[in-house]
C-alpha cells in the first residue's frame, strides 16, 4: 500500500501542476498554486506520516 500512495500522488501533482489546469486557473493562478500547493504538502506528509507505521498503513 505504501508504494501505491506515493504512485498516487506522484501522478496527482504532475496532473494538479501540468499545463492544462495551469492554463484553466491562469487569471487567478497565484491563488491556485498557493492552494493547490499547500493541500498537495498536506497529501505528502499525510503519506509520510502513514509509511512510517510500523503495520505498513494498513
């Protein structure tokens, strides 16, 4: 499971930060980076937090 999460998010960021949904938030993209960049760490150390369980996060 842990290797699935990381897999996860690794496509979720490069679909979040590609240039289509850059391009569909362009007039207000400082506000949509910021959002989405903040959630995105969140998602990360949530993940990390859940990896260093000893029973794998399951």
């Amino acid at each position: 499971m842990r290797r699935d999460i990381w897999i996860f998010l690794f496509f979720l960021g490069s679909i979040l930060f590609g240039w289509p949904f850059l391009r569909i938030f362009h007039r207000s993209l400082t506000y949509y980076l910021f959002i989405t960049w903040f959630v995105f760490i969140g998602l990360l150390f949530l993940a990390s937090l859940l990896s260093d369980r000893g029973d794998g996060g399951n």
